[in-house]
C-alpha cells in the first residue's frame, strides 16, 4: 500500500514473505498467490507491497535468468503487488526445524554475503515499479559478536566499502538506485544504535544505513527519538523500518508470567532476552536460558519474538505495541518523513503457541491483513493518506 505524506513524500507499506517457506521460483509465485493476493483483497487495496525474502538459490536464478525476473514482475502486477524492498538477512534455510544462530550466516566477513546482497540489489533493480523512486533491501549487523577479532573488522569495513561501489555500478546500469540498511539485532556486533554509530559511521549515506527494526530497539530498552538522533548525527538514514513488537513480561517473577513465556521458547529461531534495570541493559541469548535462571527477574523482560501487531498475547505477558507506536510517530509524524519504506516483519507465526497460531492458509491471511491494517491506522493518525497507484509518486 501507498500513502501520502504530508510533506508529499510516497511512503510504502509492505509486509516481509520471510513469514512463507519457499525457497524457489515456483513456490514464490505460488505464495503470491496462496497469501498476498488475498491479503491485498482482504485489505480491498488496489496495491498491496511485498517485501520478498528471496533465498541464495532463487536470487541466483533471477540474476541469470531474464525470463525468471521477467515472470516474477509480471506476477506481480497481474496479482496488484508491488517489491520496493528485499529482505537479505537470511541467506536460506529459514524455515528449517533449527535455524538459531546459522541465521547469521554468511557474514559480512565472507564474500558470499558480499555476492548475495549484491545480487538482491540487482533483482530489486529489475522489479521496482517504473514510478517507484529507490528500492532497499535489509541485511544482518555484520556479524554474529562472537567471534569478532580486529581482522574480521576490518574485512568486513573492506567489504562495505565495496558494497557501495557496487551498488553505484548497479544504478549506472540500471538506472535504479538501490540502498542497503543494516539491520541492528540484539547479540549481533551492531546490536544497538550506539554500535551502529561506531561500527558503520562514515559509510556513504546515498548508498548505506540503517533497517531500523522495532522490536530490536524495543529488546534493547532504546528510546526512539534518542536512538534517531545518534543515527543522524552518525549520517546514518533510515532507509527501511521493520514494523514489529516484541514480548514483554512487566513482572517475570509471576508464575503464570513464566508459564505463558515458557510457550513462546521453541526451537526454531534465537529469542534473545533482555532486561534493563536502573537503565542497564543485560541479557542472555535465548529465552530458555532467561527461564533456566540466567537473567535477573526483578525488573521487566523483553524478548525477541515478534509478536503479531494487532493483538496481545495471553496475560499478564504484554507487547511493546507501544514503542513502535513512538517510533513510527518519531519517524513519520514531524513536518518531513524520515523513512519511506515501512514492512511488517512478524515472521513468527508458524512458531506461536499452538492456541495462537493460525489453523490454516485463511487463519494467516486473516492476521497478516489484520497488522497491516493496524499499522495503516496508525498512518492515519499521523496525517498520512491512502495513495493510489495512478497518483505519481514522488
């Protein structure tokens, strides 16, 4: 979906396929059938955004078969869906019994991760609507932290370096500009706004900055207007938003509180958790750990599991619905926006508890539609208005 901001800037609204499963060709075409489309027609949107997840194998694909992008684009426009950003965090195998840490793999100390991202730059190029102004695609915060020796920084400096080289290489060819925004990840090298400071300040700003993921800043107990401000004083631009919230238990000494957050520890994806006493914030990696009485339950917890926008989760567990109302406010409702693609990333929905989780294809039809009409109240209250596809952008 499109909407208009009052400074006239188009800003788009997508929800991110990395919540579907599939890894080739066919099977994407058939999610934008099985689920998109009826999102888009549940919504009763002309246009509804997709920003695709697109493993190793299909980018490979589409970067070396014209007749396979060609198929892509048409499909999506026959369908009313429109790709102005990739999500490159996962390289493949999302959807794996176990994913965990792996999901950090390759880095950006590995020339794979430098290939790929670029790759996906090139896609994009080929599927940004004719009026759409740039394309970005999201990527991990360098690195898993550990291990992080001098040399693997500097490699990956290199690498950036190069990156944005090729993304000018990119736009000289195709006539598309495409940025990349790196995605600060609790537990990562980059896991808050202070390291991204420090990790990435000095990238080319036309080329590089920041996917600015809510439930991320949320875990890391970041206040969103300070967290902004060190992003501009860095010359980092938000070049995307992943619009999500995270779990939060007010008081994890609470049985019950425990009870309901043991159902959100499952095997598939890392669910590191925080908490923040007296302002510090500290720790574990994983919400079992958190549980097994590795984190200090005196104070609030928050944990990475992005949890569905529209609804609360069983009591007394809450969301922080909250901080990603401040950010979006921070973000979009000031005299200029400072971001102008947004994508709901709530890519945990085949891992909800199971009295949560969807029962079928129309189960996620109905929730993914249902968040993306909560953010575009949001929208709304912040003076943006719908805009139709015919409308020129700008």
């Amino acid at each position: 979906m499109r909407f208009r901001h009052p400074d006239g800037t188009t800003v788009h609204l997508a929800y991110c396929s990395n919540v579907h499963q599939a890894e080739d060709l066919d099977g994407i075409v058939d999610q934008l059938a099985a689920y998109t489309e009826p999102v888009r027609r549940t919504l009763d949107a002309d246009l509804l955004g997709i920003g695709l997840w697109l493993a190793r194998d299909v980018v490979t694909e589409l970067t070396t078969d014209p007749a396979a992008l060609r198929r892509l684009r048409t499909e999506l426009a026959a369908r009313g869906l429109e790709t102005v950003t990739l999500n490159a965090f996962p390289y493949g195998g999302f959807h794996r019994e176990v994913v965990k840490k792996d999901v950090y793999l390759p880095d950006w100390t590995d020339p794979a991760r430098l290939r790929y991202t670029v790759d996906c730059a090139r896609v994009l190029a080929g599927l940004l609507p004719d009026d759409a102004r740039r394309g970005s695609v999201s990527t991990l915060p360098l690195a898993w932290r550990t291990p992080w020796p001098a040399e693997a920084r500097d490699t990956a400096r290199h690498a950036l370096d190069r990156l944005t080289g090729e993304l000018a290489r990119v736009e000289r060819e195709t006539g598309r500009t495409v940025r990349v925004g790196f995605e600060p990840e609790p537990g990562c090298v980059v896991e808050n706004t202070v390291q991204a400071a420090r990790e990435l300040g000095g990238v080319d700003p036309e080329r590089l900055g920041i996917c600015l993921d809510t439930c991320h800043l949320a875990v890391q107990f970041e206040e969103p207007l300070a967290a902004l401000g060190r992003l501009a004083a860095a010359g980092l631009p938000v070049v995307k938003v992943q619009a999500s919230s995270a779990l939060q238990a007010d008081d994890p000494t609470d049985p019950q509180a425990r009870r309901a957050l043991a159902r959100f520890a499952e095997p598939r994806f890392l669910h590191q958790t925080r908490t923040a006493p007296n302002g510090t914030v500290t720790g574990v990696d994983d919400l079992p750990e958190a549980l097994a009485g590795g984190l200090d339950p005196d104070s609030s917890w928050r944990v990475h599991f992005h949890a569905p926008l529209h609804a609360r989760p069983e009591p007394p567990l809450t969301t922080t619905t909250t901080e990603l109302t401040w950010t979006l406010d921070a973000l979009l409702g000031g005299p200029q926006a400072l971001c102008d693609h947004i994508e709901v990333e709530t890519y945990t929905w085949s891992v909800l508890p199971a009295h949560l989780r969807p029962r079928d294809r129309e189960g996620l039809v109905t929730g993914l539609a249902a968040e993306l009409a909560w953010v575009r109240g949001r929208f709304e209250e912040l003076g943006l208005t719908s805009h139709s596809r015919k409308e020129p952008v700008s």
